[in-house]
C-alpha cells in the first residue's frame, strides 16, 4: 500500500493540483476521474460519502485508508454537502457505471 501511495504521489506530481476551499480536499485532473479527493490519501470524496451510507465508521474508514485522518473524513463529508447536486450526479453516473460493467459481464459469462 506505501509503494502504491508513493507511486500516486509521483504520478500527481506531474499534474496540476485545483485546490478547494476545503483544505482536506483537491482536483487533479486524470487523477480519479477529476473527482474531488482527499489531499494526501487520495481517497474520492464519493467513496467516504458512500461508505458512511453503509453504515462506515469513521475509525473503519480510516483503518481500511491509513493515508486518511479524521479531519480528512469530515473535510470530505462538509464538501459533499456543500456540492451535494455536483457530488450526487457523480455518484449516480458511478452507479449506473456500475451497473452497465455487470450487465455486460453477465452477458459474456453467459456466452462462455
């Protein structure tokens, strides 16, 4: 997982960082999409907003993202409600992503 951290960090060091005025969070783009993360754990924000729909602690997010921290978590949330339209139309395009990916994967396993 740090070889992987480290080598996102030198990957994003040759784009260009769009800070937020949430100071956990920034834009890179080609990095997640252009999807909003959280600085320095490169998790999206849509990925700590749909884990704490599931019932996600914060202790579980930040055990299963060591990178992350609480201010980080809650950073994450505060900008999800302040862009709630913004980050609910990225879920949603993930989610039907999602389910396009496992409709045309039951297709192929059916033709196998």
């Amino acid at each position: 997982m740090k070889q992987e951290i480290r080598q996102l960090r030198e990957t994003v060091a040759q784009y260009q960082v769009l800070q937020t005025a949430h100071p956990h969070i920034i834009r890179i783009p080609g990095v997640q999409g252009g999807e909003p993360i959280v600085r320095d754990a490169y998790v999206t924000v849509r990925t700590i907003v749909e884990q704490t729909r599931l019932g996600t602690t914060s202790q579980e997010l930040l055990e299963g993202h060591p990178p992350l921290t609480l201010a980080g978590i809650y950073d994450a949330l505060s900008y999800y409600y302040d862009h709630k339209e913004e980050m609910d139309q990225i879920i949603e395009e993930n989610r039907q992503a999602l389910e396009r990916l496992t409709e045309f994967s039951k297709r192929i396993v059916k033709k196998v």
